[in-house]
C-alpha cells in the first residue's frame, strides 16, 4: 500500500486548523501561550513551515521571556528593532509576516533602557491585521505628526492593554492614556492598569467608544466612574457587557451612571470591595448578569446584595474572623442562586477541605474550583468576547 503524506492527507486548510488549536489556546492568558510546539512544526517540513510561521506572528510578545521563569528586568534585551527588521515591508516575506500579527505585547524591558517611541509607531503602522495591543506608556509618547499618521493609518484595533511602567508621575501617564485610546475609535475591549494614580481625570474630549469590556486596575484611584462614563458613547452600537472594577472606591454607587445605561446588558461585573450601606441601587440595575467576581470573601450582607441571575461567582482570599463559620455561611447561601453552575475561591487556605461547601456544591450541580493561587482566564464571558473581537 502506498502511504500519503500527512500534509496531503489532511489538507491545508485542516493542518492550519491544527496548528492553530497548537498555538491559540483555550484559555487567553498570555502565560498560556507555549511557542515551542509550533518552533518545531515550522521545521518538520516545507508544507508545515509556512504555516507555522504565519501563527508564531500570529502573537508577539516582547520581550520573549516576560511570562517565563526566570525573568529579569536588568538582563533582558529589547527585541523591538529585531522585530521590525522581520516585518521590513520591503520584502515579500517581511509584509506577509506583519499582515499575520494579530496580537502585540510590548513591555519596557529595563529600567536602563530607553523605550523607543518612534520605532513602535513604525511597527503600528506596518501591521494592518493588528487587533490587539498590550503596552507600556512609556512607548506611547507620540508627538502630534507621528499620532496623526496613526490615527489615519495605524491599525483598527479592537482590544487595548494600557500598563503603566516608568512614567515620571501619574499625570503624564495619564495624558498618554487619553493620547493613546484616541487613536483608535474602533476599540471594543479596554483594559488600564496603573498603581500611581490618585484620579483618573475623564476624557476631553470623549471619545465615545462602543465597548463591550471595560477593566480598571487602577488601585489608588477613588473615583472611575466620571473616566469611564466620559470613555462610552451615550448612543452606543454596541452595549457595555463586562465591567472590571478592581479600584480604591470600590461602592458601585461610583458607578451609578453607568449602571444606569449598561446595567440591563451587562453580562460580567467584577468589584473589588463593596459597602453594603450604598450598594444595593446600584446592583438593582444588573437584572442580567452572568458572573460576579469580588475580590475578598463575601460576608453576609455581600451575599444577599449579589444578583440571583448568574451563573458563575468568583471570590478571592480568606475571609475575616471565624474561617469555617464564613464558608458555611457561603455554603448556605448557595441555595438561593438558582441558576449558579460555577463557583471559583482563589486565593484559598490550604489545605482547601470544606466538606460544608463541597457537599453543598455537588447537590446543586455547582463546579466548585479552590485554588491557593488566582485563577487566570475564569470569566467565560470575557474569554467569548475576546475570541468574537479579536481572533481573525
């Protein structure tokens, strides 16, 4: 008998397919990402080789070792101009490269290196399919005629990461943010992450973005909600579904305004603390949501203030006073969420053995998940709109 080759026998497009499955994860978290299986499949064969390659563009990320053991800040090499020689659009290899580059992280790689400005918007402007961008500020101080050109031409993306790294204060990190989300109107996934703010000042002008996912990690700001209200487009064509709001002020009431136009639509709501005494009106706007994420464990008068319509609750650490007496109270409080199907406790005690809280799970079919760490990539709700906005 004679024996067909593996490419024939499967098919470009089915090899692609497999590939793919290799390199995009399930899950999204960049830590997930393994580029070693397809390094290999590039160099099984010709047939496997070029599109293999076409997918380790497929996410950059730079510096290569940042999600990988060890890593160090003072010993890591900036790969920015290694990586706009590969995507030179003066060759036929170097323009099918960069049109392959659907997701860019770029993170400032020392504290003795200067971040090069002029050769990132280059790299923008060079990759047309860009969907996805998660980068320091300090590469984003554009002067007027280089942002003019990026707006015009740069990238339509539709999910941005903004990581404030070595500004010289929190108002120039600022400034940048605002320059930056600017630029692309398009953006439906927005995600800021800074630990040097007191205040998020609202834009001026609006942009007025349609996001369908808004995160703030911002843990010394008081007060997002005037950012946010002034990021969204009151007439949106597409409606607010996640909100991630890991800040100082944590009462929803902040968040009023917002709750008010998005709160029916809102799938996926994350808060880091609540006080029980404003929260309720604001969480009353939520008939809809899918998951709730808290940051500590909930005590009672939490759990009563939680919408009874989702499907999935994630808490974080160990609760204040007596452990057990909390989680039983917990336990007890599962009952009455009649469509829960998950329950995720990261940042649990070891050793995680609660008969209470798993006895209760198991009969209401609830998945429980306790983990001593955080729990990457569990908001399902999140991960479809990532997959719907930013894989092409």
């Amino acid at each position: 008998m004679t024996s067909i080759p593996i490419h024939l026998a499967l098919g470009p497009d089915l090899l692609l397919e497999i590939l793919d499955c290799l390199f995009v994860p399930i899950q999204w978290h960049q830590q997930s990402c393994d580029l070693s299986v397809l390094a290999a499949c590039s160099t099984v064969c010709k047939a496997w080789s070029s599109h293999a390659q076409r997918l380790l563009f497929r996410r950059v990320i730079l510096p290569n070792n940042l999600y990988r053991e060890p890593y160090g800040r003072g010993n890591t090499r900036d790969l920015l101009p290694s990586f706009l020689a590969a995507i030179d659009p003066d060759t036929e290899r170097g323009r099918w490269l960069a049109e392959s580059v659907v997701s860019l992280t770029l993170r400032h790689t020392g504290r003795a290196l200067t971040a090069n400005s002029t050769g990132f918007a280059t790299a923008l402007l060079r990759m047309p399919n860009l969907r996805h961008l998660d980068v320091t500020t300090i590469f984003c101080t554009f002067d007027p005629e280089t942002a003019a050109r990026l707006r015009e031409s740069g990238p339509r993306l539709t999910s941005l990461s903004i990581l404030q790294d070595f500004a010289p204060t929190g108002g120039q990190h600022t400034r940048t943010m605002h320059q930056l989300v600017a630029l692309f109107p398009s953006l439906r996934l927005l995600e800021v992450t800074s630990n040097f703010n007191s205040s998020l000042a609202p834009f001026d002008p609006p942009p007025n973005l349609s996001l369908v996912g808004a995160k703030f990690n911002t843990t010394l700001a008081a007060d997002i909600g005037p950012c946010l209200t002034s990021l969204l487009n009151p007439e949106p064509d597409a409606r607010l579904q996640v909100l991630w709001h890991k800040s100082k002020g944590g009462h929803p009431s902040v968040l009023n305004g917002v709750l008010r136009t998005h709160g029916l639509h809102l799938r996926s709501l994350a808060l880091k603390t609540i006080d029980p005494a404003d929260a309720s009106a604001a969480l009353t706007q939520c008939g809809a949501l899918e998951r709730f994420e808290f940051g500590r464990f909930p005590d009672a008068a939490t759990l009563v203030l939680i919408p009874r319509s989702i499907t999935a609750l994630a808490v974080c650490g160990v609760p204040e006073g007596d452990l057990h007496r909390a989680v039983d109270g917990l336990a007890d409080a599962l009952p009455t969420f009649p469509h829960l199907k998950a329950l995720t406790w990261s940042s649990a005690p070891q050793p995680a053995i609660f008969p209470g809280l798993e006895w209760m799970c198991r009969k209401h079919g609830i998945e429980l998940r306790i983990s001593a760490a955080e729990v990457p990539d569990d908001n399902v709700v999140e991960m479809e709109l990532r997959r719907k906005y930013i894989r092409i």
